[in-house]
C-alpha cells in the first residue's frame, strides 16, 4: 500500500482535490459554479479509477492497450485540474457581480484541452496532431464542410460576446419573441418568456435580426398603449382623465412622467397613444393590466364612450330605473346626516346623486385637495388615511359616508380615501346641499350639530380616548363655515 501511494502521489492528490471540490459544490449557493464542478469532479474520479487499473494490471496487459490507458487517465487529469482551475476563477470573478457566459467557459475550457491534449498524445501514442491538422487539408474541408453552421453559430456567438448587445439576465425581443436571456452558449442563446417557455435561438439568427434589449444598464424603458375615445369627448377631457388615472400605478415610474397624445382620426373613434415608462421589463405585463383597469373605471366615471367598431343603438333615457331609485332611496335613509328629511326630501336627493365606481387601488379623494362631493358606499370597501407616510384611520363599507367635512365647510379634505376593493358610491355635489338648505334652512344648524359630534368622536377614536369632548364650539364653527359657503341668512 505505502509502494501504491508513494508511487501515486498524483492519485492522492486528484482523489483529494475531488474530494474539496465536492465539499465546495455542497456549501456554494451559486448554480454555476455547482455546474462546474460536476464536470471538474466527474474528470478526476474517471482519471482515478483509470489510474487504480492501470496500476493494478501493470505489466498485464499489450503494449497498446497500455498506451491508451496511460492516455486516458493523463488526459483525464489534465481535463479535471483545468476545469478546476476554470471554475474557480469565473467563481471568484462572478463574486464582482460580473456575468460569466457559458460560451466563455465553454471556449476557455476547450483551447485549453486542445493544447495540454496535444503533448500528451504525442508522448504516448507517438502521434503529431499539430502535424496531422496542418497537412490533412482534405480533412479540414470536410470538417469545415461538416461543421459550417455550427461553426456559423459559434462566431455570431462570439461576435455576441464581443459586441455585447445584450448580456444574461437582460429582456429582449428578438423576431417574434420576446424574454429573459438565461444563458449564452456557442451554439445558441436560450431567452426565459413570461410564460416561462424556454426559446433557444440559434446564435446565427442573433447576428442577423434586429435585436431590441430593455435592459440597458437599469435606465427606464418606455412602453406605448393605443386605445380609441368617442369622437363626442374633447381631447383635452380625455387626456386629463388618463394621466389621473396613470397617478399612484405601481411600478410605472412618475419620471419620465407619462404622457397621452391624441394620436389618429378613425373611423368609429380618435386614437391616443399613452407613453409610459417602467424601470424593469419584467413589470411590463403588470402595469399595463392595471392602465386598462383603471381607464375603465375612470372613463366611466367621466361618461368617456370607448366606442364598439359595430354602431350600436343604444336609446338612453336620464332617468335611472325605478328598482335603482327605490335601492337609493333605502340606502340614504341609513345615512344619519339625512335623518331629518321627509320621505319626499330624499326622493328629492336621490334624484340627483351620481353613482360612480371605483377600481381597487384608486384614490377617491386626496388629503389637502379642495372638495365639493360628499360619498355613500353603496357597495365594496373603502380606506381612509392620513398623514405621510399615510396611516388607515378608517375603512368605511355599505351604507357609511365621507366627504361631508369639505363639501359643507370648505376646508380641504383632512383625509385621503382609496377603493379598498372594487367599490360603487352615490356622489352628492354641493348644489343638492344648497336646494336643501333652501327648502328647509333648520336643518344646516342640525347638519352642523351632527358633523361636530362625528368630528369629536373620530378624534377620540383616533386618540383611543373613551370619551368624546363636548362638541358645541366646534358645532358653532361648523354652523359659521356652513352659512358662508351656502350663503344662508343669519337666523337659519
Ligand atoms: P373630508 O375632509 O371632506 O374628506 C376626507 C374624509 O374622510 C372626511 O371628509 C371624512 O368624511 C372622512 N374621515 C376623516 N377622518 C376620518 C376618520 N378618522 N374616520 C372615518 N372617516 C374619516
């Protein structure tokens, strides 16, 4: 045994070098590198077991057959020490985060082979291969002949490598596909898809498409959506109404701001493009679903017709359905600040409310803007927040209001109110306020008395406090703010 390991010192080491390099690949967290060094550890056990027969029939076998073990097991060692040695340094330059592509270690790997393999046919199988390849020139227009479009496909991916028009981990579009590139090796580029298809294109195919790449260097990437308006809305409306719905996406950056453009006359509508930018492709899909959403929601609320191609008819009456008008009659008899008009009074007001719907996410009202509409939920949930960063003070649902301290006082909104899920409301402007307070001008005092009660208790909510404060100043204030904005005579 000690005659077998001094002799084989080299097998000790390769045996122990595979050894370190197995415990490396379990402790490492980064893929490549654990691929690496399968093929690393794979050659130096092959070049261990060739060395322990080789060793034991020492002697035994012909001449040739002993030649060709000799050869095996040197170039298995040869191949595991250099593919060692390659995966440790692309290891340590992917620690600087710099990208380390297949194809480079694919080409260091082989000029490597080729040139250690080189002397150590020549010393045991007594063959000049430097020879061979320069004289055989048949041989090397066969292989050429053989090898034309793999050999295509190499170069373009080495001309990739050089140019670098895109690198692993950047989102191109490359004739009809569109995708991640997962790896870059000497035959082909292989592109991740959102749908997580993997598309492998030949390298060739790279160097003669055009190539978008939105991944340059982390800087913003503009996307563009088309959709077509009704000829019967102003431009101006239409675009103010797409840029407020474009505030507060997630992910679609507020620089570069986006913008709408009206973009063409159509036949049944007028185009506009939207140009907006995000900062990762990957979100693209994302954002552009919840631009849809919203428009739909907002268009809605701002009567903006998306015309149908097909022309429909469609016979439209103002009033709305006498089974809505009797649900909204039921739904603002719950509301308190209601509580004093007769059943005829609140026909009165349901007759004017506007139902509105609001998508999940969507700001209702912001803190600090002037306001003149007052809410019911009608359905869905609904956040109230204040401050900065904004803390929920609030969530209102069916048959609960907001909005009555601006529009009756004409202070700005005290809080910001976002749609917690898909939500209708009945929207009541000031002037039905105004026809009220007219018909029946007691009731300002009442409606100031109640508004300085929920004022007082929403701020003992909010400070935890079990008791309210006594409400009758601030119900004084309210009252003075409220005949003011509604211009009510002084013994209202
Ligand atoms: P307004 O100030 O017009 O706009 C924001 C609205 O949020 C406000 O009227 C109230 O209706 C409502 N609001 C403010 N603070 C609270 C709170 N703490 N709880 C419930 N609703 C609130």
């Amino acid at each position: 045994m000690t005659d077998f390991l001094q002799s084989n010192w080299f097998l000790i080491v390769g045996a122990l070098l595979a050894l370190a390099l197995f415990a490396a690949r379990l402790f490492s967290a980064d893929r490549e590198f654990g691929k690496d060094l399968r093929g690393a550890i794979v050659l130096l056990l092959v070049f261990a077991v060739l060395r322990v027969i080789d060793w034991a029939l020492h002697g035994q076998l012909p001449s040739g057959a002993a030649a060709w073990l000799g050869l095996l097991w040197r170039l298995a060692l040869a191949f595991g020490l250099i593919r060692s040695a390659i995966s440790v340094m692309l290891y340590l330059v992917r620690l600087r985060r710099v990208q380390t592509p297949k194809i480079l270690r694919d080409l260091l790997d082989f000029s490597l082979y080729a040139l250690v393999a080189i002397p150590i046919v020549k010393t045991q199988l007594r063959i000049d291969l430097t020879g061979l390849l320069a004289t055989s020139a048949i041989v090397s227009v066969v292989i050429g002949l053989a090898l034309q479009d793999t050999l295509g496909n190499f170069f373009a991916g080495l001309s990739v490598q050089l140019e670098r028009p895109f690198q692993v981990g950047d989102w191109v579009s490359i004739k009809e596909h569109t995708g991640r590139v997962v790896q870059i090796a000497w035959r082909a580029t292989r592109i991740e898809t959102f749908r997580k298809e993997h598309v492998t294109l030949p390298n060739q195919i790279l160097s003669k498409e055009a190539v978008k790449n939105y991944s340059r260097a982390g800087l913003p990437v503009a996307l563009d959506l088309y959709f077509g308006v009704s000829y019967q809305n102003p431009p101006n409306q239409v675009k103010a109404a797409v840029l407020e719905a474009l505030r507060d996406i997630p992910n679609l950056l507020p620089d570069p701001p986006p913008r709408c453009r009206t973009w063409h006359f159509d036949e049944s509508s007028v185009r506009y493009q939207i140009r907006y930018f995000v900062s990762d492709f990957a979100h693209c899909d994302n954002v552009m679903e919840e631009i849809w959403t919203r428009l739909w929601y907002r268009f809605r609320r701002a009567g903006i017709e998306i015309p149908y191609p097909q022309r429909v008819m469609h016979l439209r009456s103002g009033e709305s359905p006498p089974e809505q008008r009797t649900e909204v009659v039921s739904l603002l008899r719950t509301v308190d600040l209601f509580a004093n008009l007769s059943p005829g009074d609140i026909e009165g007001v349901a007759s004017q409310v506007m139902p509105r719907q609001f998508g999940r996410g969507e700001s209702i009202i912001s803190e600090g803007a002037a306001g003149n509409t007052f809410y019911v939920v009608s359905s869905g949930q609904v956040s109230v927040r204040t401050g900065s960063p904004p803390i929920e003070v609030s969530r209102l649902g069916r048959g609960q209001y907001f909005g009555e301290m601006s529009l009756l006082t004409g202070e700005p909104r005290s809080a910001t109110v976002v749609a917690e899920s898909d939500t209708e409301l009945l929207e009541i402007d000031r002037p039905v306020f105004a026809r009220m307070f007219e018909a029946h001008p007691e009731l300002a005092n009442q409606l100031s008395a109640l508004l300085a009660h929920r004022r007082s208790a929403l701020r003992a909510a909010a400070e935890s406090s079990a008791t309210s404060s006594d409400s009758a100043p601030e119900a004084r204030r309210i009252f003075s703010r409220l005949r003011q904005i509604f211009r009510l005579q002084s013994d209202a």
